[in-house]
C-alpha cells in the first residue's frame, strides 16, 4: 500500500432499516466489536423507503461507497420492502455505469436483527472495497455548480388556512 | 395510458452535444406513472448528466422543471418565463407532449429524451403491455373486452387464421391468439353466439392520420365563430 493509499479515508455511507440493519448494529455496539469508523448509519423505517435519487444524491454528495443494508429475505417487517430496495439498488447500479462510475461502489446488504457480527463485517467490507476502488472523482466537485430544479411557480391563491383540527400533541404538553 | 421508456444515455448525450444550457421538462401524467418521464425520472436524468459532466471536466448548466402535463397548453405556460435563459429544451413527454412544446415555444429546439411505446395498461408493477391501438371504431362489444385490432398481428375481426397453435399466436409463440382469448371469454360469458356474427370489412379510412377531434359541444360554437 502506499502512502496516498494509506491516507485516504473513505466515506462510506449506510442506509440501514430500523427493523434488521440498524438493531444489528446495535447489537454490534453492546457486543463491543469494533468496525469502520468510516461507515456513516442512516436509519431509515424501511429499505423499501430507498430511491434512486437517494442513493445517486450521495454518490454527487462525495461518498465513495454506498450501501443499503435490510432484513433477510422474507424477513421484512414490511413483508417486501427489502424486495423493492434489492431493485432499486440493481436500478441505481445501472444508472452508475451508464455515466462511468464504478457500480460496485454500490451494494445492498441482508443483515437480519441478531447478526451483530454480520454488521460489522459488512461495514469493514464496504470500507474496504471503497479504499481499493480510490476516492470518489466527484469529491473534488461537491461545490461547483451544475444545475438545479426550477421553483415552482406561485398559483397565485391565498394560502390554505391554519389547520384548527388533528393536530398533534405531544403527550407530555397535554393539560390535565 | 400512454407508455414510453427513456433513451439510452449515449443517445440523449450525443443529441446535447454542443448546448451549454440546458432544461429538462418532465410530464407529470402518463410517462409519469410509466416510470419513464415524470418528477422523478427527470431528477435522476439531471443527475446523472450533471454527474457525468463533473466526472468528464465539463462545465454545463442543467436544469430541471417538471409540469402537469405537456398536451394542454395552459400548463406549458409556466414555462414561459424560464426558457430565454437556455439553449435547448429537453422534453420528457411523450412525442404529443414534445410537439406540443416546440410549437407554443417555436423559437426553442426541442428534443425527445423519450421513446413512446404505445397506448397501454400496468400489467404488473414495472410491467405494461399495449391494449388499444386507437382504430377509431371500437369493436370490445363483439369481442368480449379482448381487442383483436391490438392483440392479433394480422388485425383480424372474424376468428382466428390457421396459425393459432394451442392458444399461442404463429407469429410469436409467447403471444397469446387473441381469438382464443375471446372464444374463453365468450364462452365464459354464455355469449359464444357472438362468436358467429360476420364483421364487415373494417373501415380504415377512418384511422387516416393525423386524428383531429372536435366535441359536439363545441362544434356549433366554432361554426358560429367562423360565420
């Protein structure tokens, strides 16, 4: 390895789903393992919550590796959220390849609820291969600009209403 | 509703080739929920180009913009106000939706990102097959809701041909015969007597292009205005 090689830490970002990946990484932590610190968790309910353009965004955003990490096969507490995530991952890939990113910086993850051992695997996994593909070419160019989505014109109607029902309080702020 | 899928990259890329500024317009109706022109779609096409720009050194501006529809002239309307400020227009409608653009803004060009495929129904989720091929002279009530004009590649009205070959079509062994679907059908519909009814000839004059349609309710208006 040489010294560039050694030097550069990668990002590597997790999208783990509340149910399986992220109580894994839990479990992983009251375990004491030791993983990466170059994985950033995010939690979200479901990996059937992933988009494309989530994935793509993080890729633009400078992350030099991504991965999607949910329940077992049939394990999901959504019974096939995991399902659409494994297609949106295979989509995502394609789109990478297309415009000449690795897609192998892309990947998705079953890691069911006790596999604490699992996370932290995957987790040094991914960060390896991030070291070995090299930094993301887009890092240099977070900043610069390129384009963005047009406001939305105003229909020129007044704004609805304050909502005076439904509203939700919190169970503490209630008056007894 | 009217299905299309996105061009290649590579074909999308080498029709930009050489406009700095550049909007993509998406469709927020049919090819929005055909996965192929909508919000979404046109955000992960700007990424992707915006992505691809950074990673080849070049320095362009794309934007992106997403209206109800491109086949209603009200709605193009909006756009207006944002199109002085670029080279070229990007459309991901269908080729309707297009056209349309580039006639109310005449002074822009205008490109496809999409191929349109057909007039369709979602089969499955991802997965849309073609039902209607707009004949102008509907004939489900004799056919049990099964379209031969659509169905069979030889369009015909009056039972199947030689070809059908344990409820597959001679042309394409994975295709269904349209004749045999509408033979379950009927029967399943204690309606087989249909089966013997004699189409006359199908009148394809009628399906002379390009369509144009005018509501009874405003035709007396527009006669009125022309006198």
């Amino acid at each position: 390895m040489n010294d560039a090689a050694r030097q550069f830490e990668p990002k590597v970002v997790a999208y783990c789903c509340t149910y399986c990946a992220y109580t894994a990484g839990d479990l992983a932590g009251s375990m004491r393992l030791e993983y990466a610190t170059n994985v950033r968790v995010v939690q979200i309910l479901c990996t059937g919550k992933i988009d494309a353009i989530l994935l793509l965004r993080a890729f633009e955003e400078g992350a030099d590796a991504v991965y999607v990490a949910g329940c077992a096969l049939g394990d999901c507490h959504f019974l096939e959220g995991n399902l659409g995530a494994l297609r949106t991952v295979a989509h995502t890939k394609h789109l990478l390849a297309e415009i000449g990113l690795q897609p192998e910086r892309l990947e998705f993850f079953h890691v069911p609820a006790s596999a604490g051992p699992l996370f932290a695997q995957r987790a040094n996994e991914m960060t390896a291969r991030a070291r070995e593909l090299g930094p993301n070419p887009l890092r240099e160019t977070i900043h610069q600009a390129a384009g963005k989505k047009l406001e939305r014109q105003d229909d020129g109607r007044p704004p609805l209403p304050e909502a005076t029902h439904g509203k939700l309080i919190r169970h503490s702020e209630q008056i007894s | 509703m009217i299905v299309g899928e996105r061009k290649p990259l590579e074909q999308i890329e080498a029709m930009l080739e050489g406009f700095d500024k550049i909007l993509i317009v998406g469709c927020g109706t049919c090819v929005a929920v055909s996965m192929a022109g909508g919000e979404k779609e046109v955000e992960e096409l700007a990424v992707q180009l915006r992505m691809k720009d950074k990673l080849e050194g070049r320095k362009r501006t794309i934007d992106e913009i997403t209206v109800t529809r491109q086949c209603d002239r009200e709605y193009l309307e909006v756009l207006a106000k944002h199109l002085d400020n670029y080279d070229v227009v990007l459309s991901m409608a269908c080729g309707a939706g297009v056209q349309f653009l580039a006639e109310r803004y005449d002074d822009k060009i205008v490109l496809p990102a999409l191929n349109t495929l057909f007039i369709g129904v979602a089969e499955d989720a991802g997965v849309w097959t073609q039902r209607c091929m707009a004949c102008e002279d509907c004939i489900l009530d004799q056919t049990g809701g099964i379209c031969p004009m659509t169905i069979c590649p030889k369009n015909l009205l009056n039972g199947p041909c030689g070809g059908t070959n344990g409820g597959k079509c001679e042309v394409d062994g994975e295709k269904d015969c349209a004749w045999t679907l509408i033979y379950r059908k009927l029967e399943k519909l204690g309606r087989l007597d249909y089966m013997r009814k004699i189409q006359p000839p199908k009148d394809y004059s009628v399906m002379t292009k390009p369509g144009k349609y005018t509501h009874q309710a405003f035709k007396e208006t527009q006669e009125n205005e022309e006198e």
